[in-house]
C-alpha cells in the first residue's frame, strides 16, 4: 500500500480565542500531517503572535479574504503533486478542535474506499463541551470518472 501524504490547511481570521485548543488539538494527532501551514487572513488580535510562537508557517492575505480564496492560496504555493492519488489535503478552520485520531481515521476511511475523493468528520457545536471534539468520519462513496 502507498503511504498518505497529507497537508493540513489552518485558515485563520480572528482565532485567537480557539486557536490554541485547534493547534494543539492537530499537533497531537496520532498520524500527524506531513505538512501544516496557516493561512492568515488579517486578524487584528494575536492569532498571527499564537501562530508565530506555534512556529507554523504561515502565509499573510488581506482581511477581505474568504476562506475558499485562502485555501485556494495556499495551495498554490504547495510544491508539484508527485502522487495526485495518495495526497490529501486536510482543510481546516482555526474554531475547530480534533480527537487525537481525526487524521488517523479519515485516512483510513480513504484508504479502504478508494474511489472516495472527499472524506470529513462529523462537526459538532463548540459550545457544548461533551461533544465539542470532531470525533467520527463520514464517507460518501462517489464514483469519480476513469479517463478512458
């Protein structure tokens, strides 16, 4: 079997409040990202000094920045795909929290369906702390294609 590559995309905006539960809720993953950057768009408090000391590279966009146009960004600046069907992107938003095996699982709900192209955690209210982790995966089998 070929090994996942992942990339984790962190879009933050104003995050400061969340941002250091999300961090270290993604640093202790039990599969960790092969890659992790964030992506500021103009905070004003001190998510970009959390992010700094969290030393996570980060790319800089204005205020008026959407997320899909922040996530769009940071793709742009990821090296060449070498393996376009074991590379995943891990999308991420800095008011989400994670259960130490997210990744993990995802992953392994790809790897066993392969004809999945996109594959997230069930979202849960961050205010009702019993259930505030994203703990379970949801698969939706698409079947992609085949270029003939």
């Amino acid at each position: 079997m070929t090994a996942q590559r992942v990339t984790a995309i962190l879009v933050v905006h104003d995050g400061a409040t969340w941002l250091p539960e999300s961090v270290a809720s993604i640093a202790s993953q039990t599969r960790s990202a092969d890659r992790f950057i964030a992506v500021d768009t103009g905070s004003i408090d001190s998510s970009t000094k959390l992010l700094k000391g969290a030393r996570i590279p980060t790319i800089s966009l204005d205020r008026e920045i959407g997320f899909g146009e922040a996530v769009s960004h940071a793709v742009s600046q990821l090296p060449p795909s070498t393996d376009p069907l074991n590379e995943w992107l891990w999308i991420l938003h800095d008011d989400c929290t994670f259960e130490k095996h997210a990744l993990e699982n995802l992953l392994q709900a790809v790897v066993e369906r392969p004809n999945v192209a996109i594959a997230g955690p069930k979202l849960l209210g961050w205010q009702d702390r019993k259930s505030t982790r994203l703990n379970s995966s949801h698969v939706s089998e698409s079947r992609m294609p085949s270029s003939a």
